[in-house]
C-alpha cells in the first residue's frame, strides 16, 4: 500500500487545486471532515479552508499527514476502502482502454453536459451518483481480447468513474460484460450510436446503472474531460 500511498501524496501535491483534490480522497474514503479534523486535531474551518482552496497549498508535512490519516483511519475501520483500491495506481493498458482521474469528484449530471450525453435509463439515479474518473475503452478489444483475469484495472483508483465504450453496435455485449463482474461503475456511456438494445437495458436497470449515449466527437470528449 506504499506505493498507493506515493500516488495519492503525489496527486494532491501536483495538482493545481490540491485542496479540492485533498477532499476528493476524503470522499472516496468516506471520512466526514469533522472526523478528519480530530484525527488531525485540527479545527474544521481549517479543513473546510484547505478543501477551499482558500489556503496556501499544503505543504509536504500537512499532505503527509493527511495521506497517513486517511490510511489510519480505514485502517480502524477494517479496510473497507482500502481493499477497493488495491488495484495498483499507474498500472494501465493502452491497446484496450484508458484510465482518468479527476482533481475533484464531478456530479454525473455535470458530467452529461460535459460530453453532450444523453440519458436512456435510470435518469433519477443521475442526481445522486458523483464520479471521480472515467475509463474509455474500445468494447470490441475489451470484451474480445484483453484476459479477464485484467478487467480489475478498468476500474483504475475507484469504482464510482464512467465507463466510456466506443465501437458499439447495440451496447449488449458490454452491459452483459459489467452483469457478470463483481465491480460496477457509476455511469455507462455508449458512444456512437441512436437506440440502446432492450436487454442492455434490463441489465442496467437491475444494478442500477443510468446508461447514456452520446455521438460527440472523441477528441472533444477527451479535451473536455481531461480538464478536471
């Protein structure tokens, strides 16, 4: 888990918003600030200030400190998150898929405009579900030719990120796909095409899964999201 923690220091102190990046990581670990603020024994307004940006960045010792936490702190709790994200950071497949994580967590509702995406089922799940990345993938390569023993690492840091498939006829193949893994993701967004096949659509209903489309361009897509 060292190298996990390196990766995440690194994010928070690379990024040109650390604290909005500071309080994604405290998101995915489900810690509340107040929680963090004693196990800090720091004041919650300073908390609140960093997560802000309303602060200097922090230096090393506070991001430190702040990574050991949050490792302490699921540690108490019996690994919940950590056992999610044992998946190794930087460990990505560029003849199958991409992996993205975001600075900041973003709703999904935000994330539709952001891609032109159109939602075909589950629309009132889009109000509650934040994602933290995205994974675009080439379905075709995906489900046909990468080991499945490798699927783990669609899901990159996190599991709660948007699943991108291009080459898509019907979006059938990869809703079955996402059925039988143990992970899901927040979002699924099928690219390129007008009509959803129906037990696609069964599929995504039953694990609750709000599935969009959308046709805009790739290159768009990825100028756009990679801005987070």
């Amino acid at each position: 888990m060292e190298k996990l923690k390196y990766e995440i220091a690194g994010e928070v102190a690379l990024s040109p918003n650390p604290g909005s990046t500071m309080k994604k990581w405290r998101e995915i670990f489900a810690i509340t600030q107040t929680e963090l603020a004693g196990y800090l024994k720091l004041s919650c307004s300073t908390i609140s200030d960093y997560e802000g940006n309303r602060r200097k960045s922090p230096g090393t010792h506070i991001i430190s400190r702040f990574v050991d936490a949050l490792f302490e702190m699921d540690n108490a709790r019996g690994n919940p998150i950590l056992s999610k994200l044992s998946v190794e950071l930087g460990q990505e497949s560029d003849q199958y898929f991409e992996t993205h994580e975001f600075a900041t967590s973003i709703s999904a509702l935000d994330f539709a405009k952001l891609i032109n995406a159109k939602v075909v089922v589950n629309e009132e799940l889009m109000k509650v579900k934040k994602i933290y990345g995205y994974t675009l993938m080439d379905s075709l390569k995906v489900i046909l030719d990468m080991p499945f023993t490798q699927f783990h690492k669609l899901y990159g840091t996190m599991s709660e990120r948007a699943f991108l498939f291009t080459r898509v006829s019907t979006g059938r193949s990869p809703m079955v796909v996402i059925r039988v893994t143990p992970m899901k993701p927040s979002l699924v967004i099928l690219h390129g095409i007008d009509e959803v096949d129906k037990l696609a659509l069964k599929i995504a209903e039953k694990e609750q899964i709000p599935v969009l489309i959308t046709k805009t361009d790739l290159p768009k897509i990825r100028e756009a999201l990679n801005k987070l």
